[in-house]
C-alpha cells in the first residue's frame, strides 16, 4: 500500500507518518532521510525526527539523491521524508539546475516495489501567493508535478492541517 | 473551544459572526491584543500574528496557548494557515512559521470542532458542524 501525506509547516506530517507505518505494518521499517544535515535548522529538525522515531524500530537510510539506486529487503514498510528536499537537493545540487520531476516519481514507484506499505511525506509549498525568484518559481512547479504524480498511483493521500488528517484520496489507514 | 483556519481572506471571521455569534465587541485581535485579552475574549483574530508578536517580546507562546486552551475553552479561535508555501530565508520568519504550526496543532487538538475556509466555504475537518 502506498500512503502520500502533504502539508504545510509543523502540520503534524511526520508523525501521522510514524503512525500509520507502526498501525498496519509490524515487519523491518526503514527509514529514507533526504534532508542533508548542514546548518542549524536542518541539525534541529533531524534531531526532532530522530527522537520521534526512537525505539520504533526504524532503520536510517540516508540518500540526499537518486533515491533509486536504493535496494532494500522485500516486503519491508518505508518511510521516505521528505520529498520536498529531495527535490530541492536534486534540482538545485549541481551548477545547472536539474528537472527531477520524472526521476523522483519513477523513484518512489521503484521503492515502492519493494515495500508492504511506503508512506511518503512530502510538503505543500504553492499556497503562499508570493512572487519568487524564476529558480524557487521550477522549484514550486517540480513540486506540484511530482505531488500529482505520486498521489496518482498512491492509494492513499492525506493532507495534515494543523494536526488533523484530512482524507483527499483512499482512506487513513491507521 | 472552535478553531477556524484557512488561507488568508477566505471568510473566516465573517463566518464566526455569522455562526457562532461573535461581534466586534467580544474580539481580542492578534494584531494588537494582550495575553489577558486572549484569556477572556469569546473570539480571537489573528492569533497567527498574536504568535509573531509574542516571538518578537521573547515571551513563551506554547505555554500562552496551552493556557488559552485551559483557561478559555469556549472561545473561537480563527489563525490563518501559513505554513504552505517556500521556507522563508529570514530565520525569524523560520521561527514564525513553525511556532504558528506548533500552536495551531496545540489550538486544533483541543478544539472540538476545527473549520477550514476556503473561498467562503466552511469545511468541517473535526467534529460536527
């Protein structure tokens, strides 16, 4: 099964999460990290996800990049987070900018190969009204695409507003 | 305790007066409000921007909100969501945000009824309207 959670800032994503992969899946879980830990906002939320995920058993699979080049254990629960640096690391990482639109979703789809259930946590980050920058305006763009594209072949996709699950697409299967 | 989130301009406080029977004089606007106002008043506004304010005095907004969520828990809270768009460059603005999140998390889980408006339309996503 294939759970895609969306939502803004501090929504409660993350441990939504945790808690749908610990309700209906019991086996080895792994733990897919794609924010690279360098400054003191990224250390402090690495931190914070690290001690949510203490002693449930997960397994950290750090990958900033490429995410399809990852080989994991049949039949095993993953917990991909997030989907928001992954695409900014992939765009943004070498001297040109990259298009990972099809990259990042063909990733997902192979990863979600291998799992029993694949909850992916990615960020909404189109509903602000500002004007950006040509660059972060790819960036928004990417990320709506890539959005859309997993949450069509997800079975589930659930958007957190300050805390409560709201049901777009399936069911919340916890 | 009611909580009415959504985007900016979307009818939230109009639905509040025309809902719950809030008025003008029962409101404690987060533009200018103090904690003691947020303590009594039926309706609070802005409590987004009650939560920058407070970040700028350095005063402890998780614990102001618990507090409202225990001494007022009949008011009507309305906060905009603000947290879906790019990360802010400036830290304080970081800070802001995620604090908005924390408390609109807090705010929303002790709410028995939380509203979403979208272009004047209120949609129930806890409780029963």
């Amino acid at each position: 099964m294939i759970t895609l959670v969306t939502g803004g800032s501090k929504c409660g994503k993350s441990s939504l999460a945790e808690k749908i992969l610990d309700s209906v899946y019991t086996g080895g879980k792994f733990y897919i990290a794609t924010m690279i830990p360098y400054g003191d906002d990224a250390l402090d939320a690495v931190n914070r996800h690290r001690i949510m995920r203490d002693g449930k058993g997960f397994s950290t699979v750090e990958k900033y990049t490429d995410i399809h080049e990852i080989s994991l254990a049949e039949n095993c629960g993953i917990l991909l987070e997030c989907i928001g640096n992954l695409c900014a690391n992939e765009m943004f990482c070498n001297e040109k900018i990259c298009f990972p639109t099809e990259k990042i979703i063909s990733g997902v789809k192979k990863l979600s190969q291998y799992a029993e259930h694949i909850v992916i946590v990615t960020n909404e980050v189109g509903c602000d009204g500002f004007d950006y920058t040509a660059e972060t305006q790819l960036y928004i763009k990417a990320m709506a695409e890539i959005n859309s594209g997993i949450a069509q072949f997800a079975d589930n996709v659930i958007e957190c507003v300050y805390g409560i699950p709201i049901i777009l697409k399936g069911e919340i299967p916890c | 305790m009611i909580l009415i989130t959504g985007g900016a301009y979307q009818g939230k406080k109009n639905y509040a007066f025309r809902t719950f029977g809030c008025s003008e004089n029962s409101v404690a606007d987060g533009l200018v409000c103090s904690i003691n106002d947020i303590l009594n008043a039926e309706c609070i506004t802005n409590y987004h921007i009650f939560v920058k304010r407070m970040l700028e005095d350095n005063a402890d907004i998780i614990s102001v909100t618990k507090q409202l969520c225990t001494e007022n828990f009949n008011a009507v809270v309305i906060m905009n969501e603000i947290g879906c768009g790019i990360v802010p460059l400036e830290k304080k603005d970081r800070i802001w945000r995620e604090m908005t999140g924390k408390c609109g998390c807090i705010i929303a889980e002790n709410s028995e009824r939380v509203i979403r408006m979208i272009n004047s339309v209120p949609v129930i996503i806890k409780g029963e309207l």
